[in-house]
C-alpha cells in the first residue's frame, strides 16, 4: 500500500485519458493482447471459512439460490486440500468489467502444504482472475461479468491466497468497473503491468483484504451460508462498496498543505460497540504554530437520548502532564525502554511536512515521524462510504443510505514514516502479559528466555516445535543450522491439520546491552492470518520483565495512514447523524429459518439490528424484572432473571420447572439454559431494536434443541418481548362506574358499548397480538381437576372464582366464593368467548359477568369486567345489557387451594330485638356487594 500511493498522479491522468476514449466503455478489451506466447506460474492457497466451504454442493450455477442451501458433511480441510484441476479456471475481463477471454492451465498439481501449482497462458495482471469453485468447474459465459458464487483473486502475483476476503474485495472492484465503465484508479496497471505497477496493485488488495477483515468480518457469519447469501447482505454491500470508493478517494488526492490543516484542525473520527457499552469519539487535531492541541469529543449512548457530543478531555502540548498511569506501550531508546502516552505533538511544520514527537518524549525528536496529507473533495460522495473503516463504521448506521456530503468538504488521507528504526512493544508493567509468547505445546505457560524459541533441530509436528505461537492458525520455528537462521511457519490448514506453510529469515541482534531476535513476516502469511495483530511484517522478539515478549519495528520512513476530515465535512456527518434514521421499532423477519447456524443468526442480528445490544449495564438493569412475551398460541411466557445466573420460567402465570441458568455471553447475547443435563437446550437472545417509550424489545432468539432420534434442532425466529418492573402493574379504571353504598348499586349505569370500548382503550398489546383467556390457562387439561384454576381478586383477598373443567351442556361449571365475613358460596356456569373474555353466570339466573384481560406482567393479570344482575332490572331499571363497569388485579392460584366456604345464615333474635348487623361489609360489585348478608330486619 504505502508503494502504492505514487502512481495516482498518473492514475487520474489515465481516468482523462478514459474520458477520451483509452480504455473507456468503447474498448472491447482494455488490456492488449499478447504479443507472443505467455505461460506464468502461480502457487494458490484456497482458505476460505469453515461455513462457506461446506454450505452448498450445486450441479448448475443457475441453480444456485440465495435461500437454496445444503449443508453437506464433507470435511473442512479435505475440501481444500482436495481440489482439482476442474475447480480452477482464470478469465480475463475488459473495461467494461466483462469475461473476454478465459485461460488455458498446464502442469496443475497439489503442494505438500495443502496448497496448488499451476501454469496459465496470461501473464500477471490485475484483470486476470482466479476463479474457484469448491465442488464443480466453475462456469462462465464470455461478455457477461463475473460470476456472483464463485471465489476469486487477481493474479497480480504469482503467490496468491482465495479467500472470502479476496473475493469480496474483487467483486466490489469489478462491480465498480461495471458500473463506471472504466478501470478507475487501476488503469494504468491494466494497460502496463510491469513489476512495480503490479507490486503497488496487490499491496493495494492487500490493504483491501484487512480492510475487509477488522471492518466487515467480525460482523459477518458464514456456516452455513453461500456467497450469494453473503452478497445481498446491506452490511456487506455498504462496507465493501464503501471501502473502495474511499480507498480511491484516498489515492487520487492531491498533495496538501499539511501546515494548513493543522491550523484550521481536522477530526478523526472512532466508535466502538462491545457490551461495555457503545458511542462514537470525534478527535480534533490543531496546531496554531506555538502549542498542540486535542479536543476529545463524544457521545455515549444512553437510553433514547440522540446523538449529542460533548467535550470530555482537552489535551495542550505546553501545559498537560501525563502520570505513568497514561502510559500505553513502550519504545526502545538508548536507555532501555521509554513509555508512551496516546497524544502527539507538533514539532515543526512546512506545508508539506510536519514532524511529530510522541508527547513523552521530551527532546527526542529522532523518534519522531513525519507527517503529509493529500486531500480529496467529498461533495457529492456518500458520507456512508466514508464510515466504512475499522475505526468508524459503526457511525455509518445512524446515517441515511443516501445522503451526501455537500459542497466544500474535504477528506484527508495521512501518511506517516518514522524518522528513524523505532522498536514499539506493549506496557508490560503490572504483570500484563499481553505481548508474551508461548510453546504451541503449552499455550498457558509463557517464554522466559530468547533461547527457548530457536534450535537447530526441525521438528516432524507442530508440537515439538521449539518456538512460539504467532497466532490461532501459525506457529513459529527458528531454526539455527551452520550460521544459516531460518524461521519455518507451520500453518493450520483446518482443525489439528498443520504443516510448514513457508519459510522466511530471523537474526538475533544487540542493541545497546538488549538481546532482540529480529524476523519479517511473509506477506503470505499476513495475508492467511485473520487474527494478525500487527501493523507491520517486521517482528521482534525481546526479554523484558523475565518475559520473552513480541513487538513490532517500524522501519525509517516505513509509510503508514489514517483518514481525517475537514471542519464542514465533521460538522455534515454530525449533522445527518441521528438515531432516528436506525430502522423503526419492531419485528425484522430477515433470516429466520428452520437451518439455522450460529453464523446465520449473526447475519440476520446484523441485517435487522439497529444500534441496541444486551451490554452489561443492560443485563444488570433486567435483574429480577419480567420479560414477558405473548406466544402465537395465546399463552403468556415470562422469564425472570435472577442475580446468581439462575432464571424462573412462568407460563400464565404458573412456574414451570426449578430455576436454570442464563449467561451474557461476549458477543452481547443472552443465553437462557433450559436443561441443566443437555448443553445443546438453549436459547442465544439478541436484541436488534428496542422502544424505550413501552419498553418492549424485538429479539432475533437462536433455538438449539437436542433431538435423541436425529440431529440438534436448530433454528432462527423473531420474536417481541415487554419488560415489566416487580408490582408494576396497576388496574386501568378508566371508565369503571364506581359504587354507591347506599343502594348497593352502580354509581354509573353503564351499557356494554361503552365497557367494549372502555376495555379497548385499557387493552395492553404488542406484535399484533393482545392479551386473553383460553381453557388451557385456566383448566389444563381436560378430566385432570388437579390443573384446574380459580382467579384471586386483589381488591379482596379472600374472594375466588374456583372454575372446572366439568362440562354441563355449553358450559363449564364452577363458583363464586367469599371465604369472609357470612360469605357466599354462588354456582355458576362459565366458558371463553371468541374474544377470549370469560363468561359466568349464576346457575339461579341472579347474575351474570364478562371478564377480559387487559394486560399481564407474567405473573399478574389486570381485568376489566361488566356485571349485571337482575335484581337492578326492577329496581333500578336497568336494561339486560346495562350493568357495572369494573376493574382488578387478578392471579392465578389452584382451585383446590380455594378455601370451602358454609354461607353464614341470618341468627336467630328474640322477637323485638334488632337483627345484628351482617358481617360482610357492602363495598361494591358482586365480589363484595355482601348480597348474601343483607339480612332482613323485623
């Protein structure tokens, strides 16, 4: 890449060459034909995920589907070591981006490393395509563009790597190519790849591959899926289309006045999401010739509250003092090892030069770097695309798909070379062993000494390797062999699958009184690693605090780069940023299926989430709280979590089992154990929206169950749940009609109109559907009286509805019971009407009453009933469908817990005396009207 950056000149000269009609959308072929015979040698190594290389075996291309998959048991690793010569083709495509030629291979065999060799008739170039397909010969039609379901790598060189990040990256340069009609910044590359051009092209490609790598990847799944599922994906078009149109923004900039830009400040911009919490950081960088100055902005987010920055720490290289506590990685200077803090400072500018100095660094400006910028004009690009890198693609959701920056805005593409050899290693203070090494063969035990990483005998397996793990898939052996020093990179191909992938060099060195054994990472193997964590192939390994650690050295004027913005592109960006441009609440239905993989579910959290995730301030907050979701077949399922990772499982309000256990795992989803005995019974639960105004959450719920008689039942749904508070839930009476004590009768005669309409205007629903009863809720089942219900009324504890599942003609049969004062021990008649009310009525005819759920918190249920009794007919004229309008907070209990109640019989008085005032009190409706008390005085 940092080659890379001095053909661009030349590169937009081509791009008005183009608009003259050199390699425009009139030539057929862009690339001339070989004059005489070509044949180029390439070594290919395929890696591409576990998931992709096993999700679909096809015998047609144009049988393919996006949502046609097969999973096959074919072996990872034998998939990619086993190909053959059919699963190979090269194409050539135009400026137009279209197939117009393929190539002829030769000499095709497989390598001891898992790899291939071949010989093709085109030379290396940039519009030369491997193409490969994992289970048949891939197929192309010549003039069309290239093929969406195939993996692909430019043959810029004649050691490459297929992956799905190469692939990715290639179809977005070819898609471009398509589109525009020309080659873009890779004209020139095409026309004339010489050595250098194609060099400078595929440290390019590289750059795209990592790119795609820290932005896109850890976002993306892949089990399961095929490359079509993975194109149509927004996530991946935003980014990957994004990338490429900044990445050439960035290489056809201008050369800018660095001194400038420092006096007007530019802003880098960062977010970040993990369950820690999530947010955006907005930097400003400005130096007004005498001091520098960093302005640290953000916005953290916070319930509901929008996008808002705020200045949280200001930074003056002439007057801020830092403490050993800022300290965050370490440089070598001639004294031994210097701290570093994360702030810079300007030493001296020109305008095309500024030099930095690290601002611990007092007085040793040879550490220092120097600093250049070009700039490029955004006016008219979208700012998404811009948004598109490790750092700060997490912004790019909160903006609309569309919105363009505006005119006078300006990016900045940095460039910074050390002005000398600078060895930077991690804080090793405070025993953090973050950059310490281990033996493959004992990956918890750290390297004390350098010379238990080198021998001069090869080993035949990766764990008698005498060396050190570099990362998840390479392991290092040096090997000293007669003043020969050969570093051997063994490879996990898949699984336990390792062998010697390539070979490289090492050198043990002093520098000053510090031994260092010095190595260069092959580009190969950075390009293989996915969990490379440097930002240089130059390594080293050093003793310090009785641990062998590895660094990395930044070579004199090694280039490095970051992007930056002007002050009106910042201020556009922060602009259009809002949270109200997230998708609006509720159910994403993308990617459910009955095939799921943990890979799918990802994608499908990523495809309908907006900015919510289960943090861990989130889970801290849903302890003890009631999540409660309304299911398809009418029952109320609640989950509580509880402090020691245990949870409680209700369904109508009735525990199901004894607690089991639930997890935050680090992905940001809740897992809820559902069978301590089977670890495959477990539900992932991801938040992808939430409306904060009802508390209600839309989740994407992986389902795993474990099936005795064939494979693990996995699958995705949808699903939206309301969080309640313990004792938050409170009647609505609105519109109820109150009670007069004195007539012992409504205060207000309602009719059954209003009651539907006032039990409307209380009903608390969510994902179209409503709360209500049904027989299962409150018989069980059928002939088992064991299950059987009866609802307790909160306004009078010791009042019941006992309800049966015995049948009498149309209806069920059950009572109405008052376990105090004289009590009251009623028949009735009950059943579920169509609406899901239920309907009682005394078996004498004296009443009848329509109770309707308005809402539950899981474990309590809030009514609104219509009470009408006939004694009101005659004496207070009320029609049959007048009555009382009414509400309570109900639970569910066991009908045999019901107490039996004996009704309390008027005493027997002395004639003349007065009858004794009843025991029940009349406070209201036909739980407590005390009709059975009213005795009747002499």
């Amino acid at each position: 890449m940092r080659a890379f950056i001095r053909i661009m000149a030349v590169a937009m000269l081509g791009g008005i060459l183009t608009a003259c009609g050199g390699g425009g959308s009139d030539d057929p072929v862009v690339a001339p034909q070989e004059a005489v015979e070509i044949s180029s040698r390439f070594t290919v190594t395929v890696d591409v995920p576990e998931g992709l290389a096993t999700a679909y075996q096809s015998t047609s291309p144009k049988s393919k589907s996006p949502l046609s998959i097969n999973i096959i048991s074919t072996a990872y690793a034998d998939i990619l070591s086993s190909l053959q010569e059919k699963n190979f083709k090269v194409v050539l495509i135009d400026g137009q981006g279209k197939i117009y030629r393929t190539s002829t291979l030769s000499g095709w065999k497989k390598l001891s490393n898992g790899g291939y060799q071949f010989d093709a008739d085109t030379s290396l170039r940039m519009n030369a395509i491997l193409l490969v397909d994992l289970f048949n010969e891939p197929e192309v039609i010549i003039g069309d563009p290239l093929p969406k379901y195939l993996y692909m790598v430019p043959l810029t060189s004649g050691e490459v790597v297929v992956s799905l990040n190469s692939t990715l990256a290639y179809q977005a340069i070819a898609k471009r190519v398509v589109e525009k009609g020309d080659w873009g910044v890779f004209l020139e590359t095409v026309v004339d790849p010489n050595v250098r051009k194609l060099r400078e092209a595929t440290a390019y490609m590289t750059q795209i591959n990592s790119e795609i790598e820290s932005a896109l990847r850890p976002q993306l799944g892949t089990l399961g899926m095929t490359l079509q599922n993975i194109l149509i994906l927004t996530k991946v078009k935003d980014i990957t289309d994004g990338i490429i149109d900044r990445t050439y923004s960035e290489q056809l900039g201008a050369e800018g006045n660095i001194e400038a830009i420092l006096t007007d400040g530019y802003w880098r911009l960062k977010s970040f999401d993990s369950n820690q919490g999530s947010g955006i950081n907005a930097n400003q960088y400005a130096y007004d010739g005498a001091e520098t100055r960093q302005t640290d902005t953000g916005w953290r987010k916070d319930g509901s509250t929008d996008i808002n920055f705020s200045t949280y720490f200001t930074y003056f290289s002439e007057s801020t003092r830092f403490s050993s506590n800022d300290i965050s990685k370490q440089v070598f200077t001639g004294g031994g090892w210097q701290g570093l803090f994360d702030y810079d400072k300007v030493v001296l500018t020109t305008k095309k030069i500024a030099v930095m100095s690290n601002s611990a660094l007092q007085g040793s400006e040879e550490l220092g770097n120097n600093l250049s910028v070009k700039v490029y004009p955004l006016s008219g690009k979208k700012i998404r695309y811009f948004l598109s890198s490790k750092d700060n693609h997490h912004i790019s959701k909160y903006i609309p798909a569309e919105t363009e920056f505006t005119e006078d805005t300006y990016g900045f593409y940095f460039t910074w070379q050390p002005q000398q050899e600078q060895y930077l290693l991690c804080d090793t203070r405070d025993n953090n062993d973050a950059c310490r090494v281990s033996a493959p063969a004992q990956p918890s035990v750290h390297i004390t000494a350098l010379e238990d990483v080198s021998s001069n005998v090869r080993a035949s397996q990766v764990l008698e390797v005498k060396g050190f793990t570099l990362s998840d898939r390479f392991v290092v052996e040096f090997i000293e062999d007669d003043g020969f020093f050969t570093a051997y990179y063994w490879f996990n191909i898949a699984g336990d699958n390792w062998d010697v992938f390539t070979e490289g060099t090492f050198a043990p060195v002093t520098l000053g009184n510090t031994e260092f054994i010095q190595f260069v990472v092959p580009d190969i193997v950075k390009q293989l690693d996915d969990s490379y964590r440097f930002t240089t192939n130059n390594l080293f390994l050093v003793e310090d605090r009785n641990f062998v650690n590895i660094g990395e050295t930044l070579l004199k004027f090694e280039a490095f780069h970051f992007a930056g913005f002007d002050n009106n592109a910042k201020a556009q960006i922060f602009s259009a940023a809002s949270r109200s441009n997230l998708p609006p609440f509720g159910r994403c239905s993308f990617g459910d299926t009955s095939t799921a993989t943990t890979d799918k579910y990802l994608n499908a959290i990523i495809e309908c989430g907006g900015d919510e995730r289960f943090t861990a301030s989130d889970v801290d907050g849903l302890i003890n709280q009631h999540l409660v979701q309304l299911t398809d077949t009418g029952d109320i399922d609640t989950v509580i979590l509880k402090p020691d990772n245990t949870w409680k499982y209700y369904i109508n309000g009735d525990r199901q089992f004894n607690d089991r256990t639930w997890a935050h795992t680090p992905e940001g989803y809740l897992k809820i154990n559902w069978d301590p005995a089977q670890e495959q019974d477990f539900d992932l639960m991801a938040v992808t929206s939430r409306d904060r105004n009802t508390n209600l959450y839309a989740y994407k719920v992986f389902f795993s169950r474990f099936d005795p008689f064939g494979p693990v039942i996995n699958s995705i749904f949808s699903s939206i749940n309301k969080e309640y508070s313990p004792f938050e839930l409170t009647a609505c009476t609105t519109g109820d009609s109150g009670w007069d004590m004195t007539t012992v009768a409504p205060l207000t005669k309602s009719t059954q109109v209003q009651y539907q309409n006032e039990t409307a205007a209380c009903m608390v629903g969510w994902d179209n559907k409503v709360v209500r009863f049904n027989e299962a809720m409150l018989i069980g089942e059928t002939g088992i009286a064991s299950d059987d219900k009866a609802l307790k009324f909160a306004s009078d504890s010791s009042r019941f509805l006992k309800l049966s599942d015995e049948f009498d003609g149309d209806f069920f049969r059950g009572k109405y019971i008052d376990s105090a004062g004289c009590g009251f021990n009623i028949d009735i008649h009950w059943k579920i009407d169509e609406n899901g009310s239920l309907f009682y009525q005394a078996v004498d005819g004296s009443l009848n009453e329509r109770i309707t759920m308005t809402e539950s918190d899981g474990l309590r249920f809030t009514i609104k009933a219509f009470n009408h009794q006939t004694r009101w007919q005659a004496a207070l004229q009320f029609a049959t469908d007048d009555g009382e309008v009414w509400s309570d907070t109900i639970t569910f209990i066991s009908a045999s817990d019901v107490p039996n109640v004996t009704t309390i019989q008027p005493p027997v008085v002395p004639e003349g005396q007065p009858q004794p005032r009843p025991p029940g009190i009349a406070n209201g409706t036909i739980l407590d009207d005390g009709r059975a008390c009213e005795y009747v005085t002499p």
